[in-house]
C-alpha cells in the first residue's frame, strides 16, 4: 500500500512575508506613535490663550546693567498693576507685581531643559511652555517636568524705582 504525506514546511510565500513584515511595522509604529502623543498631550487649556501671557515688546523704563536690572515704576507698563509682569530677556529674569508695591524677580532659566524665553503667566503661575513646567510667583515648583525650583533675585522699591540685585 502507498501512502502519500503531505509535508508543509511552514515556509511562507514571498509575497505573504513582505505583507506581515510591513504591516507588522505599521502596527508597531502607529502603537509608539499614539503612546507618544498622548504622552506629550495636557489637560491644561492652551497656554497661548487668553490671560496675561505675552508681556509687551517694548521694555521701555526697563534699565540692565550686569549686577542689577532697574525699572522705572511710572514707565513700565507691564508692571503697573498686580499681576502684571514681564521677561526681560537680556537678562534671562522674570519679573512679576504682587501688589502693595511687592515684586518678585525669577530666572527665565527653566530648571528643566534651560528654556528661557518661552513663559505664559496666568492665575499666580509661570508656565514654561518648552516642556510645560509650572511654577508659582516665588519660584516653587508647581508641577513638573522640572523638579528645582527657578533661582530668585532680590528685588526692592525706592522712590518708584524698582531694583533686582543680580549678583
């Protein structure tokens, strides 16, 4: 009696392996790319709307030297209420009015990724918009990626003069 086996060698066509080699990358692509997204992605609303986020380009009254930064109180407007604040770039610092003639000085030094000219401020927070750290008006970590607290300057007013020693 003959008896006949069919052998299968479990070899795939050519054309069958090139379909699961390239679909099987799309499926692993399109999973790290959705993970990715939303890995970046906030519940926060966007920073660039509405509020006091963009600080006036002109500086005007704003006076920076290498060991301090002085602002004429009666010609920065940026600074004439509470809660209005401003970057002063050159000199990599944030400066915000608290009221009551109070005013804080912060580095626009990120201690996160050493991002410096990318802030929104809104409701008592900086927002660093690189990577989205927060912080609140003395410096303190608010939430993260960043851990350190933003280095503070003193700042003191005299005949409407506001001076931040950076030394």
């Amino acid at each position: 009696m003959k008896t006949t086996t069919n052998i299968k060698s479990g070899s795939l066509s050519e054309a069958r392996r090139d379909f699961l080699k390239k679909s099987g990358s799309m499926a692993v692509m399109s999973m790290f790319g959705v993970a990715f997204f939303t890995s970046c992605s906030t519940d926060d609303p966007d920073p660039n709307t509405g509020g006091s986020n963009n600080p006036p380009a002109n500086n005007s009254g704003i006076t920076v030297s290498p060991n301090a930064i002085t602002v004429d109180l009666a010609v920065a407007s940026a600074l004439a209420a509470a809660g209005g604040w401003t970057l002063v770039t050159s000199a990599r610092v944030l400066i915000v009015n608290l009221g009551n003639n109070n005013y804080n000085a912060l580095t626009s030094v990120c201690t996160h990724t050493q991002c410096d000219r990318n802030w929104t401020f809104n409701n008592n927070v900086f927002t660093c918009t690189c990577h989205g750290s927060r912080f609140n008006t003395n410096g303190s970590v608010v939430n993260g990626p960043a851990t350190q607290p933003l280095r503070t300057y003193p700042a003191s007013v005299s005949n409407n003069v506001l001076t931040v020693d950076l030394s």
